[in-house]
C-alpha cells in the first residue's frame, strides 16, 4: 500500500493516496483526519505514512 501524501492547495489541505498508475485512490480532509484522531483512545500503532490504517497514541 501507498503511503499518503500530503497536498496543499493554498485554500484547503488533504492527505491522498495514489494508486499504481500514480492516479488518486482515496483522499481525506487533513481537519477531519486529525479531529476523527483526538475522538479515540489508540489501540494499535500506525507506521509512518499510514495514519489512516491505524492509531497513534498520544505524547
């Protein structure tokens, strides 16, 4: 699986995932992304790049 990417358009910022021809698969809205992380206690740990598949648990 790709690792996500993120984009910065000036006006809105999103993480994104491309596919094998480099075309976007899947994109998340880097606010909703983050908020959706705060609302739940880490029960497994992500690897760098995929905080999407995981949790991160707080420092």
């Amino acid at each position: 699986m790709s690792k996500r990417e993120l984009i910065d358009t000036g006006t809105d910022k999103r993480y994104v995932r491309r596919d094998d021809n480099g075309q976007f698969k899947e994109s998340v809205d880097v606010g909703r992304s983050l908020s959706a992380d705060k609302r739940h206690k880490a029960k497994h740990d992500a690897k760098p790049g995929e905080g999407d598949k995981g949790d991160h648990k707080r420092k």
